[in-house]
C-alpha cells in the first residue's frame, strides 16, 4: 500500500525549569492512502501530543525534538516539521484536518454555525458568500444534520453533543482533505450517538477516499473503524498491527491487559479487570521496560535493558522481551 503519511522516529519533549522531559520517544508508523489507522492507550500515553505535532500545533513548553514526518501532499512528499508557519497553514484545514476533543469547547460560542464552516472555506477557497453558504449547506445534510439551513444561524450552545460532534465534522471535511485526524471524536457521547458518530464517519472515509488517524482509549471504537492501530504506552509504540491479528494474535501483555478489562464488562460471573499499577510519570522511566511494574510476564532482562519494537510476524510489530532480542519469540 502506498503511504499518505510516515512518521519517522519522533520524538517530543516538555520544557521543565532545569531541563527536558521526554513525553514520546522514538514513534514511528505509515498510514496508507485511503487507511484508517487507530491509536490506542491510556490517558496519558502520548496519543494527543503527536496528532497535534503532525499539523504543528504543539504549544510551548511542548517541542517535537527529532524525528520527521513525511506526508504526500500536492506538491509531492514534504516534511511537515520542516515547513514554515505560511506554509503548514495552507496544508492545515484543507489536506489534513482535524476533529478535537469536546466540540462543546472546540467551537467557538459568538460564532454561528455557518461562521465557523465558513472559515475553513475564507482561508482555503475564493468562492463567494452565497457558494460558501450552498457548500456549507450541502455539508451539513451530508453528515445528517436535521433543519440544515436552519442550524447555519444558530450557536453552538443551541445543539447537543451529538450535533456538535456532526459539525466538527462536517468543518474537517468541507475542503475534502487527504487526512482526517479524529481525536477521541465520540468522547462523552452517549453509546447511541456514538455509534450514529462512527458509521457516519466509515462513510464519509468511503465517499471522499479519506485516510484517517482515530485517536481512542475505547477498543471498540477501534475494532468499528480501523483497518491497523497501534498501541501506545508511556509514550512509545509497543504494538502495532492489522486489527484482526491485535484481537485475535495478542503479542504485548500490555495490549492483553486492555483486552481483558473491555472483554471483562458486563460479565456478572468476574470481577472487572484492571491492569495493576500506574503508568510511569514523565522524567522517571525505568532503566528497562517502561511496562515491567505491571506486567504479569516479567523477565530479569525486562529491569536491565529497554526492548526494541521489533517485527514478530509480517506486519506485526512489538515491543516485549517475550520476543527476543531480534523478535524470535522464545
């Protein structure tokens, strides 16, 4: 599969008072031309702060450190670390968007609806007033948005979650990107919405040919939309694979352990699995494995030396001592 995108070996740093705090080390990862991609993990582990680093919206004391990221955009391949300020913002909004978290908070409360899609089309388009407001139109009945015209004149405070969540997409897409980037998108949705949410976004992939990058801790969403996903923990990659073989060929104990607590819910017979411990606070990694306070599979390699993400079986990648030093499992 040809790649839209490669992130290569990124790093991102926090500036503290004395020095810097590695808070995502060394993520690499491809997503293909009209691909959904998901990434998954824990509060906490990184997910956020590299979609953000993808469009160069990391704010100070947040820097990405090393690394590249190669996107095929219409003028060819081209480092999106390396562009100017002028730059990004022609790619930002029309060949890569982005839904936040929490419309209710990332749209603006004195702008209309239509204000806000028409933005997107100001900065990128030179359609008119009227054409930007036919566009604007026509997107909202797109993502089944109900009284279409009139939702253009209302304010976000007027509409509930769900609706909110239905513009946020509707503004990612309204320029047609390449890539959709969808932080947490069903995040304090009520399940129904959330799986009104989902669909929609699966068709709307399908009829712009749109790759997309779901950013989650819930599983479920990741096995209703991704073709690929890769785990995240304490700010690395310690799993990536085709979704069926994560599900069904489970490598990281890691991954095991957020299987077992989703797989847990709603089962009366056991008590609700929860992998011990907490996750490493940034600036104080174990000398090994960032994993092995948790782990139920611990090795004494594992406190000694941090493992590698090494392929495990074509197109299966983890990062575990189960696995040896070069990925032979033992």
């Amino acid at each position: 599969m040809e790649n839209l995108l490669e992130v290569k070996n990124i790093s991102i740093d926090l500036k503290t008072k004395d020095n810097y705090m590695k808070l995502a080390d060394d993520i690499s990862f491809n997503i293909g031309k009209k691909q959904s991609f998901g990434i998954v993990g824990e509060s906490g582990c990184g997910k956020s702060i590299t979609a953000l680093s993808i469009i160069q919206l990391l704010s100070y004391p947040l820097k990405v450190s090393s690394g590249q990221i190669l996107f095929d955009s219409k003028k060819g391949m081209v480092d999106l670390l390396s562009l100017k300020n002028n730059e990004i913002r022609k790619i930002r909004g029309k060949e890569i968007s982005m839904i936040f978290q929490e419309p209710m908070t990332a749209l603006d409360p004195i702008f209309t609806i239509e204000q806000q899609i028409a933005e997107t089309l100001k900065f990128h388009t030179n359609l008119s007033k009227k054409d930007m407001r036919s566009m604007a139109l026509e997107m909202l009945k797109k993502v089944g948005i109900p009284r279409a015209e009139q939702i253009l004149n209302e304010y976000p405070h007027q509409l509930s979650g769900g609706m909110l969540q239905r513009i946020m997409i509707a503004i990612a897409l309204i320029c047609k990107p390449k890539l959709l980037i969808a932080d947490e998108p069903t995040t304090a949705l009520d399940v129904t919405i959330q799986a009104q949410i989902l669909d929609l976004m699966n068709e709307l992939k399908e009829y712009y040919d749109t790759s997309i990058i779901m950013i989650t801790h819930d599983l479920g969403v990741i096995a209703e939309t991704c073709e690929r996903v890769a785990v995240f923990y304490s700010g690395q990659v310690v799993e990536e694979a085709d979704v069926a073989a994560l599900f069904h060929n489970t490598a990281h104990p890691y991954t095991s352990g957020l299987l077992k607590a989703v797989t847990s819910i709603g089962d009366k017979s056991k008590e609700l699995y929860t992998i011990p411990g907490m996750v490493p606070a940034g600036g104080h990694m174990p000398k090994g494995c960032r994993f092995e306070e948790r782990c139920t599979k611990t090795m004494p390699i594992c406190k000694e030396k941090a493992p590698e993400l090494a392929e495990i079986e074509k197109g299966h990648k983890c990062r575990c001592w189960l696995y040896g030093e070069r990925g032979d499992n033992k």
